[in-house]
C-alpha cells in the first residue's frame, strides 16, 4: 500500500517532458533578453531581467501590486465573461436559425476587421475610462466566442440530433449529451485564445485612457519618463497574470465538464 501510494507520489512529482522542454525555453529566452541588454548597455533602451525582478520586488513590498494588478484584472475579467456568455447565445441563435446568422454577419466581420485603438477612441466618447477596458474586451472577445461555438454547433452530429427528435429527448438532455460534448473542444479553445486577447486589448484601452489605479496608468507613466524598467516590469507583470487567468479558467472550465459527465 505504502509502495502503491510513493509510486504515484513519484509521478505526480516528477515534471513531464513538454515541462521541462517550456522550462528551458524560458531559461534561453532570458538568456537572450540578457546578452542583448548587456551589449546595448543602455538602461534606457533595455533593462536586465535582474532589473525587472527587483522592480517586481519592489511593487510588492510597496503592496501597490496587487491593488493595481487586481484592478486591470477585474474589468478584463468582466469583459471576458460577458463575451463568453453573450457570443454563447448569440451562437445558439445562429446555429438555430439561419437569418439570425445573415443579421449578425455584418457586425461580426466589423468588430473582427476595425483596429483595436479607432473602438477605444470612440469608445471614450461613450464611457468613462475606467469601464473602457471592460468593453473593449468584450468587443475583441465576442466574435472568437461566436465564431467558434457557431461553428461547433454547425458540425454537432445530425444524425445524433435526429435520433433525439425520434426519441422525443428533452433538450437538457440533448444540451447536456450531444451538444456540450461537442461544443467542449471549441469553447476550450476559443477561451484560450481570447484571453490573452483581452488582456492585449484591455491594457492598450487603459494606456489610452489612464484609469488611475490601472495598469495601463503604470504603463503610460513609464513611457512619459521614459523608464524602461518600469515598463518591462509591467508588461512581464501582464503576460504572467495573462497566464495565470488562462491557466485557471481553462481549469475550472474541465473541471465543470467533469463534474457535469458524472452527473
């Protein structure tokens, strides 16, 4: 029993291959992010990864980095989920009735084809900075979602559906057996390409329109004093909370699938 239980202790332990091999591209990245700053020798063009991690340091012990960081993250947050739950049923829509699709078309295709900085500039006339990122992410998040769950919807078995109709199965069931299923490979990925999306769009919003407190207010300081430091710091602070919320969603988004085929 004893030998059972250090056996998976063992595996669990032990990092995989594709672990290891992201470990040591991450180790020749900051190899590389730190010959290029020692032959500029310039703090101005390019800092040191050692700067950066003492910047980082520094904002945590000031206590400014998580109220800053969970600011940004909240509305970016907001934004994601109401475009995942909107694109959703506008999917189900489509998917279900054909003219529903020919009237969303046209403004998919132009909220998918208008660069990200003419919706925040005209976004500004309609809002207050500080819920411009939680728009903003919606707006670049929604027509992924849409696409991808209306193209899942689209390839759902027919012959699955058909034997439902014959079988008169309640559409929980159809929902929770044939379509959920099917759906899970592009909600999945769907989800995992949009999030880092919405942190891309939702930062640029805030350096446009410098929320105080956010950390696009951060990022737009560095550049005004032209802290190259600080401006690294920053954005290696964006792709790790970037990371970690894809990371953990993508997580809670298995884990409900798990819990639902068990139900």
């Amino acid at each position: 029993m004893r030998d059972n239980r250090l056996v998976k202790a063992i595996k669990y332990f032990k990092p995989d291959r594709s672990r290891l091999e992201k470990l040591a591209a991450i180790a020749f990245a900051l190899l590389v992010w730190q010959a290029g700053a020692m032959l500029l020798n310039n703090n101005m063009l390019l800092v040191t990864p050692a700067t950066v991690i003492k910047i980082i340091c520094s904002l945590l012990l000031e206590g400014s980095l998580l109220s800053i960081t969970g600011y940004t993250l909240i509305r970016i947050a907001a934004g994601f989920l109401m475009a995942l739950a909107i694109g959703s049923i506008l999917a189900i829509a489509a998917g279900r009735f054909h003219i529903a699709e020919v009237i969303l078309w046209p403004f998919m295709t132009a909220i998918k084809s208008v660069p990200v900085a003419s919706f925040i500039i005209l976004c500004l006339i309609w809002l207050n900075s500080g819920n411009l990122s939680i728009f903003i992410g919606f707006l670049m998040v929604l027509p992924i979602v849409y696409t991808n769950m209306l193209q899942g919807i689209k390839s759902t078995d027919a012959k699955l559906l058909e034997m439902a109709e014959l079988y008169n199965v309640s559409w929980l069931k159809k929902l929770k057996y044939i379509y959920l299923p099917q759906l899970k490979p592009y909600i999945m990925s769907a989800c995992s390409v949009s999030i880092g999306l919405a942190w891309k769009a939702g930062t640029a919003a805030e350096v446009i329109g410098i929320p105080e407190g956010s950390i696009g207010e951060m990022l737009y300081e560095a550049k005004v004093y032209f802290s190259s430091g600080d401006l690294m710091a920053w954005t290696v602070i964006i792709v790790a909370a970037s990371i970690a919320f894809e990371k953990l969603f993508l997580l809670l988004l298995k884990y409900l699938y798990k819990m639902l085929e068990r139900s």
